[in-house]
C-alpha cells in the first residue's frame, strides 16, 4: 500500500520553520518579506528535487505538478506565509503535506499523479496589507487591483515595490489567473487554529465550510467639555456610550444565536485627556458566523442598540462597512471524498465550521473544494507556541493523500 513518509514530512516541516525561524520557536514569514521569499525558494527547490516542475506565478504562488501534466488538476495545498511572531504549522503544514502526498504518487509510479498540483499560496495572512488572500484571490481572478494598487504597508512601502524586492511586477498580477481553469477542484489541510477538536480528543475533521466575516467602524458624536465642570445628567460622552455599546455586545450576540462571536478590537476617544469629556469616539466591530442571515440579524440588533444608547447619552453614530465576506460552503461531493478519506486511515471526522478565514473559501466559488482540521494543542494558533502531535500531522497528511486519490480518480 503506497503511503506517505512521516520522518520526512516532519523533516521538511522543521526545516522551513527555520527559515525566517524564531529562538521561542515561532516563525516570522510575513508576505513577502526576505524570508518568505526564502521560503518559497526553499519549497521551490524541494519539488524540483522530488523530480517534480516547479512553477512560481505572478503573485509568487509556488506550484508543483509532474513534469509534462497540463492538468486538469487536483490543486491541493495552503499558503507558506506567517502572521509576525507566529505559529510554525498554520498554511506551512498543508503546504508540506501537499508537497509529501504528491512525492508518495510519483514514486509509486501512480498514474493519478500526473492529476495532482501542489500549492504554497501568497499573502494568505493579510497582515502586512490588511488584504489577505491575495494569492489565491490572484489565481481565482478575484482580487481587486484599484483598491489593491494604492495599499501601504506599515511602513508606508507600496505593494507594487513590495512584489518588485521579490522579483514581482504588480501590474502582472492579473497573469496569476490564466491557471484557474487547468484546476478541477481543491483540497486543503489545515490546524483547527481553535480547541474544540484538542478538547474532545478528535484527530480528523471535515470542514463543513468557513464562517462569513463582518467588519464595520462605528464613530459616535457627543460634545467635548470640561471633566469637571460638567455634571453627568448635561454630558453628551461619546466615550461612555461606545463603552456601553462594548459592553453589551456579547449578551447581545448570545441572546440571537451561542454559535456566533463577535469582537470589538479598536476603541478611540477623542481629544483623549483624563479632564476631557471625549467629544468623539470610534471603535471596530468584527461578527463572524456560518450563516449570513444571522450575521445580517445581529447587525441589525446591534444598530438598534446602538441608537438606543446614543439617545440615552445624546450622542449620534456613523457606521461605515469595512469589508464583508460571505460564509464558504464546502463542497458536498468534496466532503464526502475527505470523509471516506479520513475513514480510510481510520478516522470518524466529525463535520466543523472553520471560524477563521482560509484559501479555500476563495477556491470554493471556483471549483469543488474541501478542507480537512487536525487538532491544535490548547487551540492555540497566531503564536509561537502554536503545535499539533506528531502523531495528528502524519495522520492528517495520510488523509490527504487518500482524498488526492479519490478526488483525482474522478476527474473527467
Ligand atoms: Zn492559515
């Protein structure tokens, strides 16, 4: 029976932790900084070695497929970039699974191989433009180059010279696109990045899809005034109503539905004195749940509650959308293929929402797409000290290179 080999996959997995590696054991390889770029070099190099075509596009997006296939292809795979200070498996782990599925077919000689494309995707973070995605959004043909052209990183470096330091042309991202339709489906690996599979003592999930993502800026409008001249009953404190508004928000939430979250991350006062009644407030609000007609009905409860605090404290709102993306559904016959998968290595996967966003919400809307969690220890992720046992990482890797097979099996 062909399989994969699990020293070498945690080989691989411990070498790229190195590069753009950190002493607490994290990895720093932000979108296309010098280690990323290092990093997909390095992940560029292993495919050549496995006797594999290594092909980077537009937006650096490292592929690997047998030498001569044109697909249609099976993509399967995640993306090779980190949050700063972050953890050593998210994206790299389904990259370097991916990179060892399809080593095991070629060695076997399997016909299904020439079926199979590998991927280390771009910029799946957004932490350095604020976009994220931009890799697979690039290959769907998705991405919004207007807005996309005049972003900055922190420190005010333009994306195009960003790309340029990486050997890239901006203005041929577009290019990236010209693959999607040698693709007939995607299949992904990932950590669960949460603890719900690490507290119930599950190896395997299939992803049933990945939750909708609300974001809006509330700005509330009171009066500036002296701190104590001013007796409460004549304020109009915008601070006081945004904290009130903050402060309800999770009853609110859990009163329409316990499966959503939601996250108020940046709060401002203004002027901002400790004698100074804040005329003005701002703050973010994040909402994420599977169904979108939850998320519009907890928009709504909050927009009312909203309005009834500014009443109460004589304040006005403004809110301004800051980005919506609609929940994924996972493919059902991509699902039913990472289920007998998972069975297969001996596995019952329970089926899990993904509350954090992943590159195959953005393949899902192109070609049948499926996702499959291993365990986070603790659910920590986004940190140094992010880790899943050895034992789940091999077990994982066997199940995507069950539902490589099966997916490949069926293409036309
Ligand atoms: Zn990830």
């Amino acid at each position: 029976v062909t399989d994969i080999k699990a020293e070498r996959l945690l080989a691989d997995l411990q070498t790229l932790a190195g590069i753009g590696g950190l002493a607490n054991g994290g990895v720093d390889r932000v979108a296309w900084s010098a280690a990323d770029v290092a990093g997909r070099r390095w992940f560029a190099e292993r495919i050549s070695e496995a006797g594999l075509e290594p092909h980077v596009d537009a937006a650096l997006n490292v592929f690997g497929h047998c030498p001569g296939a044109v697909g249609p292809f099976v993509l399967t795979g995640s993306h090779l970039d980190s949050v700063p200070n972050g953890g050593r498996l998210d994206g790299a782990y389904g990259a370097i699974a991916a990179l060892e599925v399809l080593r095991t077919l070629s060695e076997a000689n399997d016909p299904l191989a020439d079926r199979v494309e590998i991927v280390g995707f771009s910029d799946e973070e957004g932490v350095r433009f604020s976009v994220g995605l931009i890799g697979s959004l690039a290959l769907c043909g998705d991405l919004n180059f207007e807005r996309t052209a005049d972003l900055s990183d922190s420190e005010g470096t333009p994306i195009d010279a960003v790309l340029a330091q990486a050997g890239r042309e901006f203005g041929r991202l577009q290019d990236a696109a010209q693959h999607l339709s040698a693709l007939a489906g995607f299949l992904e690996l990932h950590i669960e990045q949460g603890p719900r599979m690490d507290a119930a003592g599950i190896s395997l999930a299939v992803v049933s899809g990945i939750v909708g993502v609300h974001r809006e800026r509330v700005r509330l409008t009171g009066t500036q005034n002296h701190a104590g001249t001013t007796p409460f009953p004549l304020r109009h404190d915008a601070g006081r109503a945004a904290s009130r508004t903050a402060a309800q928000l999770r009853e609110l939430v859990e009163g329409i539905d316990a499966n959503a979250v939601a996250n108020i991350g940046v709060m401002r006062f203004a002027p901002g004195g400790v004698n100074i009644v804040p005329g003005e407030a701002d703050f973010t609000l994040e909402l994420r749940h599977p169904d979108e007609i939850i998320v519009r009905r907890i928009v709504q409860a909050f927009e009312e509650r909203l309005r009834t605090i500014c009443d109460q404290d004589g304040c006005s709102a403004e809110i301004e959308l800051l980005s919506w993306v609609p929940p994924a559904r996972m493919d059902p016959g991509m699902s039913d293929i990472t289920a007998a998968a998972c069975d297969a290595v001996g596995q019952q996967p329970p089926r899990l929402w993904s509350g954090a966003g992943h590159d195959a919400a953005v393949l899902s809307r192109h070609v049948p797409t499926g996702m499959i969690f291993v365990p986070s220890i603790g659910g920590i992720s986004h940190a140094p000290s992010e880790s899943t046992a050895d034992e789940h990482l091999v077990l994982g890797a066997r199940a995507l290179l069950q539902a490589v097979k099966r997916a490949a099996a069926q293409i036309k």
